[in-house]
C-alpha cells in the first residue's frame, strides 16, 4: 500500500513538472518567434508589429524571463521611435536598461543609454542626457563596436556644441574620426568632420569651417550621397557670403540648386533658392534678388511646401519693403499670415509683422502699426532693441492718451540708460582686455629682455673668469722668473724724460703693480707711487694718461679689480664677505669696490661670485 502510494505522488511530480516544462517551452518559443516576426515586420507594418511585441511582453512577464522581457521593450522602443514617438520609447529604454544590466549585456545596456540620452537631448535635458552617454561609454569600454563608440562621442560633440562648450565639441568629434575607418564608414567620417565645420562657422572661424567643409565634401563624393553633397555645397556658399566673397558664394550655391533640382529635393532648393536671393538683397542686386524670390515660391507652391511660401513671401515682404513698394510689401506680409495648419518660425513671423507695422505707419493707420509693432516685439523677445522701440514710442504718440505717451518716453530713456551702461561696460571690458593683453606683451618682452641680460651677464662671467685664471697663471710665471729679487729703480732728471727713459719708467710702473702690488694698500696716492719709482709726480701722471690711457684712480682700481676677480674664483676666499675682499684689495668701501668691478666686469662682485660657481 505504501509503496502505491509512493508510486502514485512520484509519477503526479512528474507529471506536473512536465506539463510546467513543456508550458514554459511553449511560451518561450512563442516570444522568441513573435521577437523575431516584430522585427522583420516593424519597418513594412507597425501596427502589426506593436501588436506581436505586446502579446510577447506579456508572455515574457507571465514566465518571468527578464532577458527576453527586456529585449521585446528594446524592441517596442525601437518600433516608437520610427513613430517619432520619442516620450513613449524613451519609458520602454527605461525598462530595458536594468535587466540588460543584470545580465550583462553591456551593449544593449549601451544602446538603450544612447537612446534615453537622445531624448534628454532632445528636450534639451543636457545634463541627464550627458549622464546616460558617459554611462554609455563606461558600458562599451571593452566593446570592439566602434561605430557605437563613436556614436557616443558624437552625440556628446553635439551636447557640448549646444552649450556653447566648442572646445569640447571639437575634441568629442574628433574622437569619433579617430575611432572610424574612414574607407569603412566614410559617410559617418563626413558627417562628423561637417559637425566638425559648422562649430566653427558658429565660432565665425571662417577659414577652419571652410576646411572641414572640404573635407567632408570630399568623403560624401565617395559615397555618391548627393543630397549631403549638395548641403555641404550650401555651407560653403553661406560662408563665402559671410566673407563677402560673392562670386564664390554664387558658385556653390548653383551646385547646390543644381544637384537639389537633378534629385527633386524641391525644399532644399528652396532654402538654397531664398539664401542666395536674400545675398544679392544684402549687396542691393535687387533684380537678381527678386527673380529668386519669385523662383522659390513657384517651387513651393507646385509641391504645397506651406513653410516654404510662408518664408519665401516674407523675404518678399521684406524685399519690397526695403524698395520702398509699401503696397507689395503689405499683400506678401498678409499672405504670410494667412497659411493655415503652420508652425510659424518666429525670425520670419516677426518680418511679416514689422513691414506691415512700417506699412501702416507710413499710411498714417496708427491703431494698425501699433498692433503690429506690439505683435513684433512680442515675437522678437529677446531681440528686442532700442530702435524698434523708439518706432513703437513713436506711434503711440499719436494714438494713445497724455499718460500712456509719458509712460512709452519714461521707459524709453530707460532702455536707453540700459543701452549705454551696456555700451559702458563693453567699453570698460574691451579696456579692460586691452590693458591686460598689453601688460602681457610688456611681462613677455620684459621676461625675454631679462634672460638676454641674464645670458649676456653669464657670458661676462665667463670672460671675466677666464680673464682671472689668466691673471692668475701669469702671476705664478713672475714669480718664478723674478725669484723675489730686488730691482734697482733709476732716478730720474726733471727735464723731459727721453723714450728710453720712459720705457724704463713704464717698465718698472707694471713691475711695481703686478709683483710688488702696491695697489693693496688703500692708503697709496700717486705721491707714493711717484717716490717709490724715483719719479716725480708730473713724469708718472703723464706716463699713465699717455701710455695707459687712463687716469691714476682708475689705473689703480683696475689693479685692485683684477685682484679681486682673482681672490673671487679661489676657494681659498669662500668665507671673505663682498667687503672683506673689497678692504683686502685696497678699496677705502663695498659702494665704491661695487662701482669700479661693475665697470672694469661688466657685473656686479656678488653676481660673479654667486654664478663662477655654477660656470
């Protein structure tokens, strides 16, 4: 009986375990079958396809499998997006991201990171955005996925541009031309090294945007992609146009209206159409001006392009009000406003609002320009600027009451006050810089001046030890030659001395100071000097201005300079202080010692000290 028992609960285990398994093998083929039908069928029928991936999600929850769970929202997000639904998609990213986390597919969690960082972009959430595109490249470190590495890069390139950060932008899109082959993925190489020149066009870094712009028009040629070879052919005449160069902007701006009308990209040509025209209004070439305008509204109307009459006839507008056509400019103006099923860009609603607000001035319609100028600064916003101001002061003048007038002219004066402390302070800051940048020149030639003074002072050093240890090794010669014999110093006559008498004399004047060194005594006067060569006063005063070009004083200094040069260099004198070396030498003070070494050396005694030893 026990044994049937136990027979009967084993075989109900597995019975039932069968059943859970084979229902668990049911429901994941089915998911596993519906992923794959979704996917193949997303692109040609989303209804369809939205309609498998949630039968499959919910078979995925109902069995608990996280890894297909996430990749049907992966999936789902991916179907949304083709939508443009991008604040569903971006829930579905949301969903997926921990489980690919949990399992450990660092790609996929990369690519739902991008994708929830592309709609904190979009809504200009840079800094979450930011967040998920680092986490990203945290997640594909050891990825060999390049291109989504350099998607990552690129997408940050675009944050840091958005910003203004154009340094960083710079650096990122680098980044993804150093990650890609080139011959491999040239249209994205083009597409970032474009980036790349439309930075700098922001930076009005002309000659660098041109560059890149060169660049990529040469990768999008390899590709035969006309449609981006034809926009880069726009960039770079729009750029021309801001050189003033107009022969150049026309060249590439007809490349462009050639290739955009060989593949019908008729709204295309009509930007390129308009930017061109709106050049030749700039530089007062009206008739080539109007006949573009006309050519891009014809465009536009035969394929309904509603934005592109809108802007077309309120570059019109602005056209014949610039030609003083006030009843042309008031008929495009008021077609502009009336397209229907339009979200109208501001820079071109504004327009239409002040030539009519201009239009109905100069027709003494007040009421009217009131409501247009008011409709214009209010477009404007940011814009805003004293002189439309002042037209709007102007009109109400005549249409509104004593106390509205005085209230216009208080606010007036204090946008104006605002506008010169503006001018006042940009004035202040360009002085400011200006001071600045100077300063700086002066420190960088004051910097390069002193180390040219500092070399040249080396160099003296130099010389003036090579000089010592001349000086030096000369003396040990006289020693030995002289053996300390006492020489016999002649008397002289007080006539005029004869040259062989004068050699004598200058003779026994060099022996007196190189080996007997009188110098050193800081008492000696050239009486002393005179008396110990037998000489008079007058004979040797006149021997040292002929023959040594000098007079007594400095012939002296000279000698006790040389001396001190020598004791400088030697070891021997390391613990004689500037002044102990000056006293020895037979100088009465350090100022004076300090004078006479800086003129016989070029330096001063206690830079020569200090740098003979690092010589």
């Amino acid at each position: 009986m026990k044994f049937l028992l136990l027979f009967f609960l084993t075989f109900s285990h597995i019975f039932l375990f069968s059943q859970n398994f084979q229902e668990r093998f049911t429901n994941n083929y089915y998911v596993v079958k519906c992923l794959s039908i979704s996917k193949f069928i997303t692109n040609s029928d989303v209804e369809n396809a939205q309609k498998y991936i949630d039968s499959c999600i919910i078979r995925a929850k109902k069995i608990q499998n996280k890894y297909l769970l996430a990749k049907l929202y992966f999936q789902k997000s991916k179907i949304l997006d083709n939508q443009y639904l991008y604040d569903s998609s971006f829930l579905y990213y949301k969903l997926a991201l921990p489980y690919f986390i949990e399992f450990g597919d660092s790609v996929c969690a990369a690519k739902c990171c991008i994708n929830i960082g592309a709609s904190h972009y979009y809504y200009g959430n840079y800094d979450s955005a930011f967040i998920h595109y680092n986490l990203a490249s945290e997640f594909l470190k050891n990825s060999d996925d390049t291109l989504l590495k350099s998607k990552v890069f690129n997408n940050l390139g675009l944050i840091y541009k958005s910003q203004g950060n154009y340094k960083k932008a710079i650096e990122s899109f680098e980044q993804v031309i150093n990650l890609l082959n080139p011959e491999k993925y040239t249209k994205n190489v083009a597409n970032t090294t474009n980036n790349i020149g439309i930075v700098y066009w922001e930076q009005k870094n002309y000659q660098e945007a041109l560059n890149k712009f060169f660049e990529a028009l040469k990768l999008y040629e390899q590709t035969d992609n006309f449609d981006d070879i034809a926009s880069v052919y726009a960039n770079i005449g729009l750029i021309y146009s801001d050189l003033y160069d107009t022969s150049n902007a026309v060249f590439y701006f007809d490349k462009a209206i050639y290739i955009y009308d060989s593949i019908n990209n008729n709204e295309e040509l009509v930007s390129v159409l308009q930017n061109k025209a709106l050049m030749y209004l700039y530089f007062n070439r009206m008739p080539q001006a109007e006949k573009l305008f006309f050519e891009s509204l014809k465009i536009s109307e035969n394929i309904n392009y509603k934005l592109g009459i809108f802007t077309v006839k309120t570059n019109l507008a602005g056209f014949y009000s610039k030609n003083n056509q006030a009843q042309k400019a008031v008929k495009y103006a008021l077609e502009s406003l009336k397209i229907k099923d339009l979200d109208y860009p501001l820079v071109n609603l504004s327009q239409s609002y002040f030539v009519l607000a201009n239009a109905y001035f100069d027709a003494n319609h007040f009421k009217e320009a009131a409501l247009y100028f008011k409709k214009y600064v209010q477009t404007k916003d940011t814009l805003f600027n004293l002189d439309v101001h002042k037209q709007i002061v102007e009109i109400q003048t005549k249409y509104e009451t004593e106390r509205t007038e005085a209230e216009l002219e208080i606010y007036r004066q204090k946008v104006l006050i605002q506008d010169l402390e503006i001018q006042n302070k940009k004035k202040k800051f360009l002085t400011a810089v200006t001071i600045s940048f100077l300063t700086l020149i002066f420190a960088v030639i004051f910097i390069i001046l002193y180390i040219q003074k500092q070399k040249s002072y080396l160099a003296l050093v130099e010389q003036n030890i090579k000089l010592a240890k001349s000086d030096i090794e000369k003396e040990k010669l006289i020693l030995k030659t002289t053996e300390n014999k006492e020489k016999d110093i002649p008397k002289y006559s007080d006539t005029n001395l004869n040259e062989t008498q004068k050699k004598k004399l200058i003779d026994n004047i060099i022996t007196l100071m190189e080996e007997k060194k009188y110098f050193l005594n800081e008492q000696f006067t050239i009486n002393d000097f005179a008396k110990e060569l037998n000489s008079n006063r007058n004979y040797l005063s006149q021997i040292i201005n002929d023959h040594f070009k000098t007079n007594f004083n400095n012939f002296i200094n000279e000698f006790r300079v040389k001396e001190a040069r020598k004791m400088l260099i030697n070891p021997d004198f390391d613990n004689y202080t500037i002044e102990g070396i000056a006293k020895s030498v037979g100088f009465h003070s350090k100022a004076t010692f300090n004078t006479a070494f800086k003129k016989f050396t070029g330096v001063t005694p206690s830079f020569f000290k200090n740098n003979s030893k690092i010589l």
